[in-house]
C-alpha cells in the first residue's frame, strides 16, 4: 500500500516589478524565498515563454525532493544526491522504474514518462535552478569562512541570507524539516546528468508531403488560397495571407503597427511589411498594454526588420489589406469614436487591438484548416510552408533555371539568427529527392553513355508526368 504523501508545495502566477513571474506556496520558506527570487531574475533575462516552462518544471523537482524526504523521514546529503541521480529516471520510467527511489514518487505524483526532448528541456530547467542553489551555497560558506558575517553585516543581508549565517545549527535542522535549500547548503547539489535513458532523435530534413505539398508540419500550398478564402471575415483574409506571404510568426503579426506595412500609391511593386521588435517600442506599446502584458508578448526577434512577400499570397494580402482598412474605416465612423490605438488587427467587436488574443484567432483558423484538409493545423504551419516552398519549388535568381534557395538565404528571409535553426522549417521535399535517384539508377542501367544532364531530362519528365497525372484527376 502506497504511502500517504502531503505535497504542500505550489507556484501561482503573479507579477513583480511590473514583470510577470511566480511565486511559491511552501511550509518551506527560505526555499519559497529563493525560488521566487531566483524565477523573477530569470523572467528579467527570458521572455515569458521561457519562464513560464521552468516554473512549473522546478516545481515538480521540488515536489519529488519533498517527497524523498517524507517518505525516508528527512533529507540528509546522501539522500539528496540519490534522489538527482534517480530525477531522470523518474521522469522517464515513473512507476515502472526500476529504481525503487524513482518507483516509489511516481506512485505518488503519478506518471510523467516524458520523451527525450521533454525530458532535455524540464532538466535544462532544473538544472538552472541548482546552478543557482549551488552559487547561493558557496556565498554563504565564504561569508562565514571570511568572517564577514557579524551582526552589523547581518542586517544588511538579503531576509533569505540571514536566515543563515549561524548555517551549520540551523542547516542540520531545516534538513531534518525536508529543506532543499538547506540540503543543498549542507552538502551541495550536483548537476542532473542526462545519461540518456530515453534517446532524443534529431528532427528529419525530409519533407513528406502529399499532392497538396502538405505534412504534418507544412500547410499544403496548393490549399492556401483557399484556406484565405474561406475566412469569414476581412481581418482573418489578411491576417491569414500575411503569415502565409512572408511567413513570420502570429506573435510577430498581432503586434505590428499600420505603419509597419509601407504602401506606395501607384508604385505597388515598392510596397513592403515590417517585423518591428515589440522590445523597441516600449514607449508605444505602454499607451496600450500594461507592463505585466508587454513582458508576456511571445517575440523571438529578427536579423532584420524586412520580409519577403512571396505569390499568390502576397497579392491576396495586398487586395484583402486596402478591403479591411476601408471597413475599418466605417466601423470607426459607425462607432463615431476613433480607435486609439496604432495595432493593424482589431478585435472584431469593439476594435481594439489584439496582441495577446494568440487563442482566440487560433481557433478560427484551425476550424477553416480541419474544415478544408480533415487535419488539424497551427499558424506555425504556414511558416514552414513558407520555407519549405523557397527551399524546395521557388526559382532562384541566383541559379538560373534551378529551383530552391539555399539554408542560409532561408535564413535571412525567416529572420533566423542561425542556419542551424531554419532546419526545422526548410526541409527537403523527399518526392524530388526520390525521382532524381531513381531517375540516376535508371539510367545508368539503360546507358553507358550515362551523364547528369540525361539524368536531370528525365527527373523532369516524371515530374511532368506526375503533375499532368495529377492536374487531370483533379480537373
């Protein structure tokens, strides 16, 4: 019979310094006091996405510590060190582990049996956390071995050091009241070591596509207008055809400014969109947002501010743009009050801007996507459809007659900082990969007068052959 188990420890989000964060529940207030410290540092050097992951993360280590300790009736040192090293197997196997450590918290928490990218991201979490316990244990010995300490400088101290500098006493009894942080001061807390009990594979270059040129992951191209047209409303038309045109993220689109899109009466080839940090216009936004809402705005930053719009989308955005600003026009003069703010995509209701309303145009989107492909998808489809199309089908002005850009020029039209990173997006389209070797063995079987050019001939013949198959079954 499982053992009964009191976790009493929590998070709840909270903001601090204008900044979003979390706060700790605990009987155990120096580690309360230290998470909450250390999570609000995190959050002035991570964006929300980021802090919001570790969080809870760290709480659950923290629970599993918790528990270790109720169920062996303190922590000491040695305990501590066991319970990291069985954290990952813990994590991975649960109550199926064979360590009985392991085994014996996961019949209490339940069952998390993470994947190996799961697994990697929750003790990069964790393992920051320790880092940070660590340095907080060897400031407090210094201070003691020093000297330093003494009653003038006590007062001075942070509450949550002065809770130890009399350490050795009161560490040896928070370890017996189940202290983390008093177990990592007493004996130091190593790093988790990931030693790969659940491998991470590395994600595939291939594209998969069907005859749409969609996967899981790309959007199919061929059912892009469509998906544009059947929005129900202007500003979905727009939104839709701007993220399928130049592929930035929707956190990136819900935050532009009208004066981010640069129109050019008469010269319409000189139009253009800009991808403006949300990070450097404080100033503006803060008419708008509370600061709590701008530090929880998802932006990832770009090399540049300049996309590149690519057809038929971009065309679609540029009709459903001058559509939507004229409609918006009259709801103003309808509402008979000028809207306030400088946001390009409103609230369909009152008009206001939306740059936190991730979920609300999620929905709308994905029911058009289920609706037209039987298959659930994101925004973030798009964004890959958009690199998978200049990586695989667009012509390349720098090769004449070739068809593709290369990663690096990928890149720079994603906005990506590194070309290691765009891999997950502009993925080889596998149907061409496949009818250029086939198209090689073929001929080196049929002719000893073999030759690439004879190869690339017939690649296009049976891509030909395959399109014209295709177009005529759809027709």
């Amino acid at each position: 019979m499982a053992a009964v188990v009191d976790v009493s420890v929590s998070i709840m989000e909270t903001f601090r310094a204008g900044r979003p964060t979390y706060r700790m529940l605990s009987a155990d207030v120096v580690t309360s006091e230290f998470f909450d410290t250390w999570i609000f540092e995190l959050s002035k050097r991570q964006a929300w996405n980021t802090v919001k992951a570790y969080g809870p993360a760290v709480l659950l280590f923290i629970q599993y510590i918790q528990v270790v300790a109720d169920l062996n009736g303190g922590l000491t040192p040695l305990l501590l060190t066991e319970a990291i090293e069985g954290y990952e197997n813990f994590l991975a196997y649960g109550s199926g582990s064979s360590v009985e450590l392991s085994r014996s918290v996961a019949r209490i928490l339940g069952d998390r049996k993470m994947g190996g990218s799961s697994i990697r991201k929750h003790l990069t979490a964790v393992n920051n956390f320790i880092d940070a316990s660590e340095t907080f244990r060897k400031a407090i010995l210094q201070l003691q071995e020093t000297g330093y300490v003494g009653k003038d400088l006590v007062s001075a101290l942070p509450a949550i050091t002065s809770q130890y500098v009399a350490a050795p006493t009161k560490i040896s009894i928070a370890i017996g009241n189940s202290s983390w942080l008093a177990g990592c001061i007493a004996g130091g807390a190593k790093r988790i070591r990931q030693v790969g009990l659940v491998a991470t594979s590395k994600p595939s270059t291939m594209a998969h596509t069907d005859s749409y040129g969609g996967d899981e992951k790309v959007f199919p191209i061929d059912l892009c207008v469509k998906l544009i047209e059947s929005a129900t409303c202007l500003r979905d038309k727009t939104l839709w055809s701007l993220l399928a045109a130049c592929g930035c993220r929707i956190s990136e689109a819900l935050t532009m400014f009208t004066s981010d899109v640069c129109i050019y009466p008469g010269k319409p080839f000189d139009n253009y969109v800009q991808i403006i940090d949300p990070n450097t216009r404080i100033k503006e936004l803060s008419r708008f947002m509370t600061d709590v809402a701008i530090s929880k705005l998802s932006h990832k930053g770009r090399l540049h501010p300049e996309t590149f719009l690519i057809e038929p989308f971009a065309s679609h955005f540029w009709v459903n743009l001058d559509l939507y600003i004229a409609e918006q026009r009259a709801l103003e003069m309808k509402r008979h009050r000028p809207v306030s703010h400088h946001f390009l995509f409103r609230n369909l209701i009152n008009g206001d801007g939306m740059p936190s309303s991730y979920q609300a145009v999620w929905e709308r989107f994905n029911a058009a996507a289920k609706a037209l492909t039987g298959e659930s998808y994101g925004f973030h489809a798009l964004r890959h459809m958009y690199a998978y199309y200049l990586h695989n089908h667009c012509p390349n002005p720098f090769k004449p007659g070739a068809f593709g850009f290369e990663l690096g020029v990928v890149q720079k039209l994603l906005g990506h900082s590194s070309a290691t990173a765009v891999q997950r997006y502009a993925r080889k389209d596998s149907h061409m990969l496949r009818a250029s070797m086939a198209a090689m063995n073929l001929m080196r079987m049929r002719d000893g007068t073999f030759n690439v050019a004879k190869v690339q001939i017939e690649h296009l013949r049976q891509q030909i052959a395959h399109l014209e198959k295709f177009v005529t079954s759809e027709a």
